[in-house]
C-alpha cells in the first residue's frame, strides 16, 4: 500500500519495465487501484486492454490514477494471468500533478414534470458558453433533423411515433448507452420499452446480465414479493436504481395480460443474488430421468462457482490448468448430455423443452464464463465474454423465442456493430458482441447508443463525476446543436452530403463522459443516434433488501 498523507488530492504515476517470452493466452502488465469509504473503489487500472502479449523486448510501461482526497488506500501490483514467461523490472510509484479538490459532488438538478409531453419551450437547450465552434453543414442538419423525445416518463407515446416506420422488419432492437450511471438513460429506456412493447409489439427484454438468472427470474415474476425482489434476482447492481425498478414493476403487471413483457438475460456471467440456486436448477433438470447424474452434476456445478469465485478474487489462488480442463469438460459433457436426452427430459411433467434448453445454454455459457476469467485481463477475455453473449442472443431468438421480438440492454461498448479499438486510434481490435450480432443479424437489427453532453454521471461503484468538455467535431458536440434537450437523431436512411459527412468518417465520442474513443457513428450504429439531453441520475438505496427512495446525485447532459 502507498502512504496516503502525500498522494491525496494528486495523482499516482506507476512505472516499470515488462518483457515477454511467448505470452500466447492471457497477457502481462501492472495494475493499481484507489479504494474509497465503505469498500469503494474510486478509481482502477488494470492494463485490461493494453495487456503485453506474445514475445516483447524490455519496454516500459505507465499507469497514471487521481487519489481523492476521501481515499482510505491504495494498493497495485503486477500480474501475468496466462501462459509463457514474464519479467518484470524496476517498478517505481510517485506523486504528480498538482493538488485537486475533493471528492466532486453534483450540483442540484432542477425540477422535470415526468408525467406529461414537454413545449419546445420546455425542452429548449440551455446555452453552453463553451461549446466549440461546429460546422455549419454539420449543426443546420442536425437541427433540421433531430426528433424531440418530450418526456422520458409520460405515457403519451405520440412523440415516438417516428419509430414505427424506422423498425419495421427489425426484429432486435439494442438500447445501448455509454455509462451505466445516468438517470436519464433509464428513464428513457424504460419509457422507450414499454412504447416497443404497447404499441410495436416486441414482447422481450434481454438485459446484460445472466442468461440463467434473468430468464428463471422471468418465468413467474409475481412468485416474489415485489419488483425489487425480481430486479435483484436478474440484474447486475450498476442498474439497481429507481428508475429502473419502474421497469420491474411493469413487467410484473403485464404478467396477467395477454402479452406480458418478458425477462431473461444474455451475459455469460452471473449477475445476481440467486446465482447459488444454479446448481439446485441444472440439478432438478437432469433429476427427471437421472438422479445418480443429478447429484454429480450438482455437486460439479457447486465446486466450480466455488472455485471460480476464489479465482476472480484471487487469480494467484486458483486450480491448475488440467483440473480447469476437467471442468469445463463436465460442462461440455452436461451440455452434449442434454441435447441427447432432450425429449425425455422435456416429456417429464417437471421440465419443458424451454427449460431443458435453458439448462443446457447455461452449461455452455459457464464453460464460456470460465474461460473468460482464465484468459485474465485483455482482449482475449473481452472477446470471449461478448462471443458468448452473442451466442446466447441467438439461443433466445432461435430457440426460447423464436417468434418474438426482442429489445436488448446494454452498454454501447457490447453492442457497436465495428467493435471496439483503444483510445483514439481507429483501429478495432477486439470483437464485441454487436460485431457478431451485426455478422448474423444485420438486416432484422435495430442499435441505438446513448451519449451524454455535460453535467454529471456515476461509475460502476456509484462514485458521481463530472462529464468532461467536449471538442469540435466530436458525437456529442455535432448532437447538442438540436434544439431540443432530448432528441433522436437517425441515421440509416440518410446520405452522405454535406451535413452528414460525420456519420460516415472516425469520430471522437465517449464512454461515461469522460474517456474519448473513435467510432464510424452510421457503422457503429444501425442507423440513428439518440442525443438526450440534460442527464440525470438518482440511485436507489439497495442495503439491507429494501429500496428506499432514490436521491439526486447528478446533472448530466446525455446524448447520442
């Protein structure tokens, strides 16, 4: 650990030497993290997509973290979760950078009535004395352009009429946004789900979170005592918010109609508090023709969720190789097991066929999650998380629900259809699943990403911070001359000509407002951005399994 009276309020600089004989899975580098109050984590860098691969000379290596003034440690390392030989040289740590203010704090955000459309009046953006200057093709077209989203709670859909002409024929619309800490975003999707589902007639919501947990969840959702309940027994904690618990709420109420909403998931993960119940499910599947195999298979399931949770906490304390290999080919083999056996199990009164499907995609998908977290931090990790979630994407639209349409939830980063590159350069490295997604499904896809232009958001750990300052040419300045706070602004039926050029050339927009990437927005995207304006976000308190009313924690200015 660092001695903490000299680095808060500055940043920490870690450096050293790396090199690499035949690093072929996994990859080398350092990490550091600044933990905060309460077990947070206030700031994280762990190398993941700029890991050392492959046979490298000596090279020197940086990783550069603010330390708040509320920080309580702040602990780093080295790490090397994979094959060949590594050598590490030299490591040194310092304070830089002059002293910054304490923890940011959101300034209060002003009141919206969320219960009916908004006037232009209303709507109208709030000068930013700072925006850079744009070109005047670009900002006449935009504001041409752009549809007014008027409320993002009212049940007066009229403002989302333009929709139905942009999705017919697309049976998967992907909700995207570009962090999971704005209240905005949530508002506008759940509002934009339940115009999918009332009046366009898609019928599922698949979120970013475990395909076995959400989609049991899903079966009965009124079998639990409330919305929060359900939400905690299918979503990942980023979204336990109020705003998102509304959309827990209407599935629940749509359950007794004729088309209720339904719930499942897509990550290869486990995302929730009913992950231990896994073993019992994939248990009672197997049970209806086979006890003897049902116990193995539990007790096999259990030991590894056991042995994959030590390895996440501690990737230095995990199993050999051969007795991972010996895992994932118990999964493999559940897996082969149950397709052979399939229409016994499914003609047993305890299962259907949709359950015994689900129990054997779960098998798949932890043998995909297993290998995730052995490929450690980098782009191969990456890669087979989001091609695993693409896979499952296809279980739930050829197999569970194959006559439905689907609405997706997750960040922008999983599912632009290019992938994903580092930085500001162009190049795109790593698959993601919108890049299988896009290959398989292309002409029935629908992808719409969420950007924000300025106030405040939350990271992962709920930590609220400002949304930095945009440039000339970047997404979220060329949207935030419509006129309106929210707005859409589609793309797939427009043509290259002056105004548009953007839509069609490497741009800068940013993940959680803060960290500039380069994307092809009309390439990224199916065919149109979103820009919602003026962000906010309120969290809900999820401790000690109630949900108490949310408070205000940001100002944000969402967009894209």
């Amino acid at each position: 650990m660092y001695p903490l009276d000299v680095a808060r309020g500055r940043e920490l600089l870690l450096t050293g030497w790396i090199r690499t004989d035949e690093v072929t899975e996994g990859s080398a580098g350092f990490w550091m993290r600044v933990d905060g109050p309460s077990g947070s984590t206030l700031a994280f860098d762990n190398m993941q997509s700029r890991g050392v691969r492959g046979t490298t000379p000596w090279t020197r290596y940086a990783i550069q973290l603010p330390v708040d003034s509320s920080a309580v440690q702040v602990v780093f390392g080295a790490l090397h979760p994979g094959t060949g030989t590594v050598w590490f040289d030299s490591l040194t740590v310092e304070v830089v950078g002059p002293a910054t203010a304490r923890a940011y704090t959101a300034p209060p955000r002003p009141a919206e009535d969320l219960t009916r459309l908004l006037t232009d009046q209303e709507l109208a953006v709030v000068p930013d004395p700072d925006a850079p200057a744009e070109d005047p093709a670009s900002t006449e077209w935009v504001r041409e352009n752009a549809h007014p989203i008027r409320s993002l709670g009212a049940d007066d859909f009229s403002d989302l009429g333009f929709f139905a002409p942009l999705l017919e024929g697309k049976r998967i619309v992907q909700l995207g946004e570009s962090g999971h800490g704005v209240r905005e975003f949530s508002l506008a999707k759940v509002r934009l789900i339940r115009f999918l589902h009332e009046h366009l007639g898609y019928d599922v919501i698949a979120f970013e979170s475990s395909l076995n947990e959400c989609d049991r969840a899903g079966r009965d959702p009124n079998a639990v005592p409330d919305a929060v309940t359900l939400m905690r027994n299918c979503i990942f904690g980023v979204w336990h918010t109020e705003e998102v618990v509304a959309l827990f709420e209407y599935i629940r109420e749509t359950e007794s109609t004729s088309r209720p909403l339904r719930l499942t998931g897509f990550d290869i993960q486990t995302s929730s508090r009913i992950a231990d119940t896994r073993s019992d499910f994939l248990r009672d599947v197997v049970a209806a023709i086979d006890t003897a195999y049902a116990r193995s298979v539990f007790e096999s399931d259990r030991r590894a969720q056991t042995e994959l949770m030590r390895t996440m906490r501690n990737p230095g304390d995990s199993l050999p190789q051969f007795e991972w290999g010996a895992i994932l080919a118990f999964y493999q083999g559940l897996a082969e097991w149950l397709s052979t056996n399939e229409a016994a199990l499914a003609s047993n009164p305890t299962n259907d066929r949709s359950v015994v499907m689900l129990a054997r995609q779960t098998a798949i998908s932890m043998a995909a999650f297993i290998r995730h977290e052995l490929a450690g931090p980098g782009p191969d990790a990456t890669e087979i998380r989001d091609r695993g979630m693409a896979d499952n994407l296809d279980f739930l639209a050829d197999v569970l629900y194959p006559d439905e349409k689907i609405i997706v939830w997750a960040h922008n980063f999983h599912i632009q259809h290019r992938g994903f590159g580092t930085g500001r350069t162009p190049d795109v490295p790593i698959r993601t699943t919108g890049t299988f997604v896009a290959e398989r499904r292309r002409p029935e896809l629908y992808t719409i990403g969420l950007f924000m232009y300025r106030g405040s958001a939350a990271m992962n750990d709920r930590r609220v911070h400002p949304i930095t300052s945009h440039e000339a040419g970047s997404l979220e300045s060329i949207l935030h001359r419509a006129p309106w706070r929210y707005s859409f602004v589609e793309m797939s039926r427009v043509g290259r000509r002056a105004g548009t050029s953007w839509m069609y050339e490497p741009i800068v927009a940013k993940e959680w407002g803060t960290n500039p990437q380069r994307i092809i927005p009309r390439e990224d995207t199916t065919g149109f951005s979103s820009s919602i304006r003026r962000g906010r976000r309120t969290i809900s308190d999820s401790s000690g399994g109630t949900n108490s009313r949310s408070r205000p924690e940001n100002d944000g200015r969402p967009g894209f």
